[in-house]
C-alpha cells in the first residue's frame, strides 16, 4: 500500500510527497519518507539539519520554556518583598478611594519609603530600591515639597532622596509610549513604580474589561519582568453604601490587579491638618489587613511653595478599625457623652468631639446630633439647662 500523496506548507516552505519522499519547493531539501507503506505520515522536513528551517521554526514560537530555565531567570532576579507582606517584586495592584483622600498622599509615602528603606507609614518595612512616581495631578514643585516633607518625617534629608526617587510629573499614553516607558525602566531600574492616576495615562481606552486588560497587562509586564512592582492610583464612584470592591470605578482595574487597597475617610479640611483614614488591603497571596492611618499635613509658611510638615502613622489595626469605621451616628453621639453631670455637653460641643474620634469620617452635623439625642437615645440621656445652653451627658 502506497503513502497518500500530500502537498502543504511548513511556514516559508513549501512542500510536496509522493510515495516514498518529499521535499522542499523553496529549499530543494528531499529525504527519503520514513512513513512508506503507510497511510498517514508526518513529513519528516520538520526535524530536517537544516539552520534556516529551525530559525523560521523557532520564530513562530510562543518562547515556553523548560522548567531549568525558568528557575534559571527566577535565580537570577529571586521574588521578594518591597513593601513587607503587602507588595512583591512581582506584583502589581490598585490603590483606589474617593476623590479629595490623599490617596496620592498614601502612594508618594509608599514610593519614598522604599527610596529610603524605612517602612510605609510607620508600620510596614520596605525593601530598600529605587521609587519612580509617575504622576501628572500636580505640579512637579508640588510633588517634590510632599516627597521631601515625607523624608523628613522619616528622619531622613530630603537630599538623600537624589538618584533614589525619580518623578515624571508630565502625562503620557501607556499603549502609544510603552517604548518609551520600558527605556525609562531600563535606565532607572526602580523597585516601584507608581502610575498616578490611571485616567490620565490611558486615554482613548473605554473603561470595560477587555480594553482596560489590553492597556494594563503590557504596562504590568513591563515593570515586574525587571523586577519592579507596580501600584496604579485611581477613584471611586460615587455609589454610596456599596462594597469597596463594587466603588472602584470602570471595569478592569479590579479584576486585574492582584493586590488591592481601597482607602476611606472624610477629605482634607484645609483648616484641620489631621485626618484618620481607614485602610483594607486584600490580595491573591496575602492575608487581609484593614487598619486606621492618623496624617498631619499643614503647610509651615506663607507663599507659592510653602515647606510642609507630614506625619502618617498606623493608629488601629485589625477588627478594631473595621468597627470604628461602621459606627452608626447613634452610637458616635453616645460614645462621646460624658458619664458626668459636670462634664455635659452642648450640642455644638458635642459635634467638635465627635469631628475627632476614632472614625475618621469628620464631623456630624447639629441636627442629627439634635435627632440622635431626642429621639434615639431618649430614654438613655440626661439633659440640664435651657434653650441653647441644653447640655446632655449620659449616666451609667
């Protein structure tokens, strides 16, 4: 029985069989068919000595490779972490909350700690590396006076930031400057790189899955196949009462990024430099952390380009930042009365308490207040004196 003739192509060669051998149109190669006598046959041009036929071969390929090589490369740039069990070498993650946070605030801490080598906020160690912010909200005078008001709050001068904090204060496109983007990383060589905020990195791409991943995953590969991790700004929706996760605005980031950090609390008041936020950070290898930051921010002198005073540090952590953060009105109100006669308060009193405690959502305004105390707590409060000198205080 003869071999089924057959004619086809192997990418750039062209080939044709007969009973017995095969060969190459482009090339000339012949061989003798080793699958004669039978029906079915692979021709055999594919395992042929030949250079130029394993070169077309090999450009066709995905680039797989064996699992020697592999822990090759790994070996030679190991996994760790940059910010200590919260972002790895080669991961990359969103920081996400409403607009007015300081979420950019939390991002420029996280990128100058890891210049310098001290720990994020005061409670996480960093791996010490070079820090590339990429942010284009604000000024580059701006950006420099927080970076250097977060060195100092570090115990660090901010001159030993130069050559291990980089910022780019101008936007670009991330599909169209990619190139571009890589040659920066190639020169640089950062531990992190913060892109601040997303929006204006990526325009012309429609906030749905599959656009925002085409844009995301060749930005991600760019920075953690050097060895970089990343951490992408971005903002809330405004849909009140949702899950965090259900906030983050568009379709895409969420699904893409592996660590996720979600910030809330009230926005900056420009006459209160303090502010407490709650922070809950989930991702695919690392356990769940949710704790409140207490930050001061205040500009220490008149003019255009003021030097500042920050300070950040981790105030509660665990179950505990998670519950002040849902405190209900009732109980803010009932947490801040006095078990003393002597000590009751009047509601205006009352509200510049509550603007500080523990939850950092600011202040209640003097009718809620009013309809917590006359209505909800009623049969639990006491109240002396008249008109606007009503004081209230709660007896044990």
């Amino acid at each position: 029985m003869s071999a089924v003739p057959a004619t086809g192509t192997i990418p750039q060669h062209a080939f044709r069989a007969d009973d017995n051998e095969f060969a190459c149109t482009d090339c000339g190669f012949q061989e003798e068919h080793l699958s004669h006598g039978q029906s079915s046959w692979a021709p055999s041009h594919i395992d042929a000595p030949r250079d130029h036929v394993a070169a077309e071969i090999g450009q066709q390929r995905l680039g797989a490779i064996s699992r020697a090589a592999s822990l090759a490369i790994i070996d030679q740039r190991p996994p760790r972490y940059v910010v200590d069990g919260i972002l790895a070498s080669d991961e990359y993650g969103v920081l996400a909350g409403p607009k007015g946070i300081g979420k950019s605030l939390l991002l420029d801490d996280m990128a100058v700690n890891v210049a310098l080598g001290t720990p994020w906020l005061g409670r996480f160690p960093t791996e010490q590396g070079t820090a590339l912010i990429l942010s284009s909200e604000d000024s580059r005078a701006r950006q420099w006076r927080r970076a250097d008001a977060i060195a100092r709050s570090a115990g660090h001068a901010p001159d030993e930031l130069e050559g291990a904090l980089f910022i780019h204060p101008v936007s670009f496109n991330v599909v169209a400057d990619l190139k571009r983007l890589e040659a920066e990383l190639d020169a640089i060589r950062p531990a992190l790189v913060v892109l601040d905020p997303a929006y204006r990195y990526m325009a012309g791409v429609r906030g749905q899955l599959f656009d925002m991943g085409a844009v995301l995953t060749p930005l991600q590969e760019a920075c953690t196949g050097r060895g970089a991790a990343l951490v992408v700004g971005h903002h809330f929706n405004r849909r009140e009462g949702a899950q965090r996760e259900e906030r983050i605005s568009g379709a895409g980031l969420l699904e893409w990024a592996r660590v996720v950090v979600t910030v809330d609390g009230p926005p900056r008041r420009d006459e209160d430099p303090n502010v407490t936020l709650t922070i809950d950070i989930t991702g695919n290898s690392i356990d769940p952390l949710s704790f409140q930051v207490g930050r001061f921010l205040e500009a220490i002198e008149q003019g255009p380009n003021p030097e500042l005073c920050y300070a950040a540090e981790v105030i509660a952590e665990g179950s505990g930042a998670r519950e002040a953060r849902t405190l209900t009105a009732r109980e803010r109100v009932q947490a801040a009365l006095s078990h003393r006669i002597e000590s009751a308060m009047t509601v205006k009193e009352l509200g510049l308490l509550i603007a500080k405690d523990a939850t950092g959502r600011g202040g209640l305004k003097a009718d809620t207040i009013r309809k917590v105390l006359n209505r909800d707590l009623k049969d639990v409060v006491h109240r002396i004196g008249e008109g606007s000198d009503v004081r209230w205080w709660w007896p044990e």
